[in-house]
C-alpha cells in the first residue's frame, strides 16, 4: 500500500473561500446537504480520493492535502470548518476521474516496464543479423518491427544476392524470428543496395557519349581531309599518325571523351572510305595515306607503307 499520508503542510487554507482551489469566482459555493448522509456526502468523497489522486501523482489540479488536515484527518477538518467549494472543483474528484486517473496510470506504467524489458534486451548485446556482431556498449541493436523492415531488408538481399542474409531470411519472416539489428548495419545494406543498382547505369552513361561521338568525329576528319585536298594543287599525303591525332582531337571537342584506344574504329572507318588509287606514294618507314584531288567512296585501299 502506498503511503498516502501528505505530511504537514507549509500553507493554511482559507475557509471562506473554496477548500479545494482556494480561489475567488464567481461560481457559487457549496457544501454537503445537510439530509444526506455522511458516509456519502462531498466531504467523505473528497476525503477519501484525494489521498488516492496524490498517492498516483494525478491530482487534477495543485493542491497540498496536508492544508485540509489540521491534525484529526481531513474529512473532520472540512465538517469542523464547514468547508464549501466549487461544485466543478469538486467534480474534479468524483470516483469517475479517479478510476480514469488510475487506468491511465496503470497504463504509463506497464509502458514503461514494457520500454525497460525493451532496453534490457538490448543491452544483453544480441547479435545483428547483418553483421553477426554485437553491439558495442555505445549502440544498441533494434529489433524489427515492421513488414515494411522485413520487405526492404529481402529486397537486398535478393538484389545483392547475399547468400548468408538470404539463408537467414529464408527460416521466415524477420518479425517472427525477432531478428536485431544495428541501425548502422542497416543503413550500411541500404547504401551497398542503391551502389550496386547504380553501377550498371554509371558506366552505360559513360559509354554512351564515346559510342555516340565516333560518327561526329569521323565525319568531322572526312570534312577536313576533303577541303585540305581540294584546297591543294596536287595529291596531298596525310600521315597515319596524324590522322589518328586529328580524330582523337575530333573526338574531345564532339563529346568530351578522351580516347586513346582508338586506331581499330579509326582504320575501319577509312576501309570503307578511300579516295581513288590513281596516285599512290609510298614512303619507307612512314605510313602515309595519299589522297587524291577528288574524295570520294571507293574500294581501294589508300593507305600505304
């Protein structure tokens, strides 16, 4: 039984006023019908809850108790003072508020035993499902509690294809099996899921300007090595060099790609556009390409050693 005892009180209480807010109002004051009885009057209600509303720490409003006690209990001090009150001060204490004021109570507390169950469990370090670790004593591990966890956490696995997660996963549902984790772990699995589905997209949008910048390129080096013969009074001769430099430079300035490995697609652009075999020059030791006044499509190979 809790002590309902409220000690003396550092306050006296003003008879001529409300016994319980000890305020001026308006409201009318009251006091117990002298006809009824006394074991169920106002006194006796107010006598016996409000040591209950103070033993749970609910009083509705502030209020000592120990004021309305001069020393024979507080029902007796309110009948020698023929204390009077507000009826809704009064109503404040009915039987009816204080079994709410209990059940909430009652309610607060198995909360928070439930809470403290809660972080005993944590702190007995049960293993993170992701890790297979323990939580360090600054962290503690959670446990899951919800199907949207338990549908992402099987989304990873399966995208990762995490062949131990997937193990464990595969036993039931992450709830049932009341899985801990380590928020850090958690988000760990998060971030190693979108860098895996990012992978893929990075490098096809890498790709995806050189792949696109070679035809610009090459018609780029097709459009120079025309206007330069056309321009000449002669056959001019481009080294293979060269012209794998103009290409890679046609190639930056198109789409930004800086390729080195471009000599293959290069040679087989020029296979199949050549400009006619009528005057050919070789040269020792250099490749060369020579290129008549008129380029145009052809079969020939025009690229000598």
């Amino acid at each position: 039984m809790a002590n309902t005892d409220p000690g003396p009180s550092k306050f006296r209480t003003d008879w001529s006023k409300c016994c319980l807010c000890q305020k001026n109002s308006s409201e009318e004051l009251k006091s117990p019908r002298a006809q009824q009885p006394q074991q169920h009057d106002g006194y006796a209600m107010i006598a016996t809850n409000i040591p209950l509303f103070h033993a749970i720490n609910e009083m509705p409003i502030v209020l000592d108790p120990a004021r309305l006690d001069d020393g024979g209990g507080i029902e007796q001090t309110l009948r020698r003072n023929k204390a009077q009150y507000h009826q809704s001060c009064h109503l404040m204490f009915n039987n009816t508020k204080l079994e709410r004021a209990t059940k909430r109570r009652a309610e607060c507390a198995q909360q928070v035993e439930c809470q403290t169950k809660l972080r005993r469990t944590s702190l007995k370090g049960q293993l993170c499902f992701i890790c297979d670790k323990e939580a360090p004593s600054s962290e503690l591990t959670r446990q899951v509690m919800t199907m949207n966890l338990n549908k992402r956490v099987n989304e990873c696995a399966q995208t990762l294809n995490d062949g131990k997660l997937l193990a464990r996963l595969s036993d039931g549902d992450a709830i049932a099996q009341e899985f801990q984790y380590h928020v850090a772990c958690l988000t760990d699995l998060y971030n190693r899921e979108r860098s895996y589905i990012r992978a893929p997209k990075r490098v096809e949008q890498e790709r995806a300007p050189e792949e696109d910048g070679h035809p610009q390129a090459f018609s780029e080096l097709v459009t120079y090595l025309v206007e330069t013969t056309r321009s000449g009074e002669g056959p001019a001769v481009f080294r293979l060099a060269d012209i794998v430099h103009l290409y890679a430079q046609f190639l930056l300035q198109s789409c930004g790609v800086d390729s080195r490995c471009i000599n293959t697609q290069l040679f087989q652009a020029l296979g199949s556009l050549n400009p006619p075999a009528t005057h050919t020059h070789t040269h020792t030791h250099t490749h060369s390409i020579v290129s008549c006044p008129a380029w145009q499509p052809c079969t020939g190979r025009c690229y000598t050693y």
